[in-house]
C-alpha cells in the first residue's frame, strides 16, 4: 500500500488527464451533433450525424471508464493514507462529484446509443451542463474560502470552452473527410468556426478571472509550479490560436473559392487536436500543486532564475559513482554491519515513500548525464538539418539517439542496476525511475522506427508517424515529470528547465507530423516551414539541455 501512496501523485496526473480528454471529446461530440450535424443534415447529410453520435456515445464511455478509475485510485490513497473508512472515503465530496459524473456519463451513453444521431437534444445538452458542474466540484475552486464563486463559474466556462472547441475536434475531422463540394466544407468549417470561437472566448475570459485571482502577482506566475504550468499552457493555447486562425482564413477562402482545397485544415485540426490534449494534460498537472496565491514563503526571485540559468560550460567529467551519497551510505552501513557481524541495512528502498539521499556529487553527476544528454541532441538537430539541406549521408541520425537512450539506461538513475545495489525490476517501485526507463524506451522505439523510413525507404506509411507521434507523446508526458527533490525552490528551478524542453518536444512532433501529412502540391510552402521547424526544435531541446543547472 505504501507503493499505491508513493506512484499516487504521478498516476493521479496522469489519470486526470486522460479524464478532461474523455470528457471533452464526449462533450464537445454531443454539441457537435446538436449544433451542427443534426441542425445541418439536409446539406451535408446525415452520415455525419450519426457518425458524431456514435464518437459521442464511446467518449462518454471512456469518461465513464476514466473516471471510475479516478474516484479509486484516491479513495485507495486516502484509505491508505489516513486510514478512513470505506464509507467515509466514498462520501468525500471528490468521490460524490465522480460518482455525479460517472451516472450522467452512463446516461449519455446509453441514450447515444440507443438513438443514435435521433437522441432528444434537451437531456443531452442537460447531461454536458451536469457533466461539467460535477466536473467544477473537483476543481481548486471547489476548495477555497476566498472568490469561490467566481471561480467556480470560471472553472465551468474555461472547461466548457475546452470541450465545445477541442472536444468537438474528432467530429469535424469526421466532416472534413466526408465532404467533397467547398459549398458544404464550407458551411460546416463556418459553422464550427463559430462554435470554436464560442469555445475560445470562454477559455479566454475564464482564463483572466483564474490568473487573477489563483496568481494575482507578477512572482506567482514565475516563481511557483503553478505558475510555470500556467506559463505553459499559455504558450500551447497561443499556438491552437494560431492554427485555427489559419483554418478560418481557409474558411473564408472557400467563399470565393469552392474548389479550394481543405487539406491543410484537416491537417492543422489533428495538430490542434494533439495540442489540445497535451493542454488537457497541463492542466492535470495543476491539479497536483497548490494555486499561487497559498504558497507565499517558498517562491523563487527573478534573481535565482537568472543566475540558475546564466550560461556556464558544460560539465563533462563525472563524480565517482562511489561518492554519491546513496553508495557512500551503503558502503557505511555494510561497513557497520560487517562490525558487528550483522545483516547490512538497506540505505534506501525503492517505493518506500522516503526520498533517496543527495550531495553536491549527485547534482555533479545529474548535471554531467543533462549536458552530454545535450551533445546528443544537438548532433541530432544539426544532422537533421543537415539532411534537410540535402545532405545524403546526415540521413542516418536517428542512429545517434540509439546513443543516447544506452547513456541515459545506464546513468539516468545510479543507485539502480546496472551501476547500483538496486535490481532492475526491483527500481520500478520509483515512479522517478520508471519515467526515465519509459523515456529511454520511447528514445529506443522512435529512433530505429525512424531511422528505418529514412535509411531503409520502409514504405509502410503507419511507421512514418511513430516518430512524430512519440516526440509529441514524450513532451506531454515530460509535463507531468517531477524530480524526487526535497527542496520546492530547487525542484521549481529544474521544472522552469524542463517545461521549455517538453514544448519544444511537442512541436518538433507536430511539425514533423505536419510534414509528413500536408498534401505536397497544395501545401508545398507549409511543408517547407514545417520540415525546418522540427529540427530546430529538437536542436533548442539540446542547447537547453547543455544550459542545464542545479546549483
């Protein structure tokens, strides 16, 4: 049980997050098919009505799923932890609220599919309001004595927002495919345009009431955790507004235009799509730490962010293993033992709830595995670019992350195999550990994947989109990484590093995504943009990771 306590934080992200993605498609799939398909279907048919209510009807299913999983995974912690009762965990106010949401899940479900595209309008547009209150209840806003009304309504509007815009993605992608004549794309891209625009308007106008009053100061937007995740799903909000605008004017163009051609918004709402889930998994995150407003006493000053990240040389020679602190205490304690002719003790045990020991060696050696991580990444961004300039050879540089991921394997986390007393299998109970061996792992997948399209002329078209894929699905997961590290000044420092690194992992995915997906004859300035922009992302990623620091 100490386990389930020590993995809750990371699971509970990454649950959540999983969550507001089922519930906004689930959503925004029901106002789709109430507001456009279904008001629409004499124009553009109604095979996208049924279509919409069919991924409407198994989104809700997946919230449903998503957040059943979610009211047992905290009633389990919270039983653990403070040892409650079943009863009395399962009537906390987090469990009624998922409870609220998985009954009204259930009912959409079994009306959508039921009735299909036929099912009455009033009590689906009922079940996305209750939905989204139930959703309100387990929100900051819910649990504050201050503004809680306000910010209960901008809770629901800033999720309504997601929903109705994101969420209803899937659906129009669906209509986009479907539709042949511009006079049809046109009027349904028109009609979600507006809807998007609905949808952006409550994120923005939610959004300012939120900064203020969860913010409210200059030094809580950079000087704590919530802030810093705030920063960055700003920065991916800037980038769906940027694409959707481009969609519009592409809308517009269809006016004049029929034959215009749609592929490039197809291609920039799946973008949108990635992006908007990469947002939803942001905003899980914040749900793990504390709004900026309560914590006061431990941010950090513009002054310790500009000298942290003040360029010095990388550090490219390495502390012994054997002076850091977790095998120098093991070394004391076997030498203890070996004293009194007793069994050594254990310095420390993976999934035990208690963070390892550190040094100045530890962060000598932490810094050491960032920056010559870093040389890595930089030869891979200049051979990629390199490749795009046309040079024959460079093609092979997915090869150099095989590099990487077998320098990341064996030094990432020390006190574990191969390096350390602690087993291999053994240092999965670290959520710390296991997140980087995912990470070496997806390193290892995207990389010969990649390399096989590039050098080997692999036609199947499935493996093209793992790379990108994978890049885009590593930066949304680096946002909800966290460092086992004692001291909240330092872990926000090595958070205000790593932020940057997963969005520019998500957009060298989405570019090269882009790259691949565009149609060449149509959107041959579009590729072009593209197929620089992700290697120079990646080579951002590397000059970050040479920049490195945790002292």
């Amino acid at each position: 049980m100490q386990l389930l306590i020590d993995v809750f934080g990371y699971l509970s992200i990454v649950l959540h997050g999983l969550t507001i993605l089922a519930q906004s498609i689930a959503l925004g799939s029901v106002v789709f098919l109430v507001v456009l398909a279904r008001p629409l279907a004499d124009r553009i048919g109604p095979d996208i009505a049924r279509r919409a209510a069919r991924v409407a009807a198994w989104g809700s299913l997946a919230m449903l799923a998503a957040e059943a999983a979610t009211v047992a995974l905290q009633s389990a912690a919270l039983i653990a932890s403070v040892e409650l009762a079943l009863d009395d965990a399962l009537g906390a106010s987090f469990a009624i609220a998922g409870f609220m949401k998985v009954g009204i899940a259930a009912l959409l479900a079994v009306l959508l599919f039921a009735r299909g595209a036929k099912a009455p309008s009033v009590p689906l547009i009922l079940g996305v309001i209750l939905a989204l209150v139930a959703a309100t209840l387990t929100t900051h806003a819910q649990a504050r004595l201050d503004d809680r009304a306000p910010l209960l309504i901008a809770a629901w509007l800033h999720q309504a927002g997601a929903a109705i815009w994101i969420g209803g993605i899937p659906c129009f992608l669906i209509a986009l495919g479907s539709l042949k004549d511009g006079a049809t794309l046109r009027l349904a891209s028109a009609r979600f345009s507006r809807i998007s625009m609905a949808g952006v308007a409550a994120i923005l106008l939610s959004g300012i009431v939120m900064l203020a009053l969860y913010i409210n100061e200059a030094d809580g937007f950079y000087g704590t955790a919530y802030g810093v995740m705030v920063g960055a799903k700003i920065a991916m909000f800037l980038m769906l507004l940027g694409l959707g605008g481009m969609n519009f004017l592409l809308t517009e163009k269809l006016r004049t235009n029929p034959a215009t051609s749609v592929t490039r918004m197809r291609r920039f709402a799946e973008v949108e799509l990635g992006i908007g889930a990469a947002i939803f998994f942001a905003a899980a995150s914040l749900t793990s730490v504390p709004p900026a407003v309560d914590l006061v006493n431990d941010r950090v000053t513009w002054a310790e962010i500009v000298e942290r990240n003040t360029p010095v040389w990388p550090r490219l020679a390495s502390p012994d293993h054997a002076d850091l602190a977790l095998p120098a205490l093991q070394a004391k304690l076997d030498a203890e033992a070996e004293q009194r002719k007793a069994a050594p003790q254990v310095a420390f045990i993976p999934g035990a709830g208690e963070l390892p020991p550190r040094n100045a060696n530890d962060i000598a050696w932490s810094e050491y595995n960032h920056h010559w991580a870093g040389l890595f990444v930089v030869a891979v961004g200049i051979l990629a670019l390199m490749n795009q300039a046309g040079v024959g050879w460079a093609r092979h540089w997915p090869l150099v992350f095989l590099g990487l991921a077998a320098f990341l394997f064996v030094r990432s986390d020390p006190e574990t195999w191969p390096l350390g007393d602690i087993g291999f299998f053994e240092s999965f109970r670290d959520v710390e550990v296991a997140q980087h061996r995912g990470y070496v792992l997806l390193i290892l997948v995207f990389a010969w994947f990649e390399w096989r399209v590039r050098a080997g002329g692999w036609t199947n078209k499935a493996a093209t989109y793992v790379f990108p894929l994978l890049c885009a699905g590593g930066g949304v997961l680096l946002l909800t990484h966290s460092h086992a590290i004692a001291n909240i000044k330092d872990q926000l420092l090595i958070e205000l590093t790593h932020t940057p690194l997963a969005l520019a992992g998500i957009v060298a995915g989405w570019g090269r995504w882009l790259e691949l997906r565009l149609d060449p004859k149509a959107n041959a300035t579009s590729i072009r943009i593209a197929a620089w922009v992700w290697p120079t992302a990646i080579l951002f990623c590397g000059l970050l990771l040479l920049g490195y620091r945790e002292a």
